[in-house]
C-alpha cells in the first residue's frame, strides 16, 4: 500500500467514524492540513510516528505482510470495478 492508498482509507475510516478531519487531528496530535494532505494525496512525507497516531486515533494499526505476487489484492479488485 502507497501513501495515497493508505490516505484514501484513513479519509473513508474517518467518515466511518462520523469525525471531521480537525476532530482526527486533535486525537492524533497533528495539524488538520496534515490530514488533509494525506487524505488527498498531496503527503509526499509524512513520519511514522504521524502515520501511527492517525491511524490509532481511528482504531487502527500498521501490520507488515507478505506481498502477494500473481493474486489480486481487495484494491486492484476495486480498481477494476471503479
């Protein structure tokens, strides 16, 4: 998953959620045009330590996984229907 993946799911998890994006940002300690930045894509750099507390802010973890070579991953079944 890129940064602009990882935004797009932090964006429908905070929706989810019924939180507005400077509501994120105070739970997570960073500011609201950071959010919105990874939200839309416009994140070229953003620290771990800042990925990690939005992501626990919604619920969320960061896991580490075996890449899945050959087999279609839930976004590239998306993107086909999109």
């Amino acid at each position: 998953m890129d940064l602009h993946s990882l935004g797009r799911e932090i964006r429908r998890q905070r929706d989810a959620a019924g939180l507005t994006q400077e509501q994120l940002a105070a739970m997570a300690l960073v500011s609201r045009p950071t959010i919105a930045r990874l939200e839309t894509g416009r994140a070229s750099d953003l620290g771990y330590r800042s990925i990690v507390r939005i992501l626990n802010a919604l619920g969320l973890d960061l896991r580490v996984s075996t890449l899945n070579r050959g087999r279609p991953t839930l976004e590239d079944l998306e993107a086909e229907q999109a």
